[in-house]
C-alpha cells in the first residue's frame, strides 16, 4: 500500500496532503477516530473525516477517495494510521 501511497501523493502534490501516524504512538488519535484496525485511512475535508477505510484498499478506489478529495477545493489531507 506503501508504494500506492507514495505515487498518489505525487500524482495529487498540491491539492492532496498525506500524512501518517502510529497509533502506537499516538494513542489518543484512537477514540478520537474510532479506528476499527489498522491500517486505516481517513481522508479530511475542512478538517473533517470525509472518506474511512479499513484495511487496504482495491487501488482503484485508493484512487478515486484522491481523485474526490482533489475536487473539493484547497488542500485537502489524506492520513495513513498504522500499528
């Protein structure tokens, strides 16, 4: 997923911001978010989660939930947790 990742946050540099987090940790992002596993990706618009995923995803739609968040306007933020 790593590699994924990586080339969608070049592919969106600009519009998308990607970060990361160990909710090991961090472990008070976890109730915060509710994480059901990891990973667990979250894509934020005006601060709020508006894409969750748990597990990896079919890179298809790893590419769409970019592909929205592009579209919103501003720089939107992606977050990768893992354990």
């Amino acid at each position: 997923m790593k590699p994924q990742l990586a080339a969608l946050a070049t592919q969106y540099k600009g519009k998308v911001s990607t970060w990361a987090v160990n909710v090991d940790r961090a472990p008070n992002l976890s109730p915060v978010y509710a994480f059901d596993g990891v990973p667990a990706l979250i894509g934020f618009h005006g601060g709020q989660p508006v894409w969750r995923q748990v597990g990896a995803p079919d890179p298809a739609i790893l590419a769409a939930m970019f592909e929205d968040l592009s579209k919103r306007g501003d720089v939107q933020t992606w977050g990768t947790v893992t354990g």
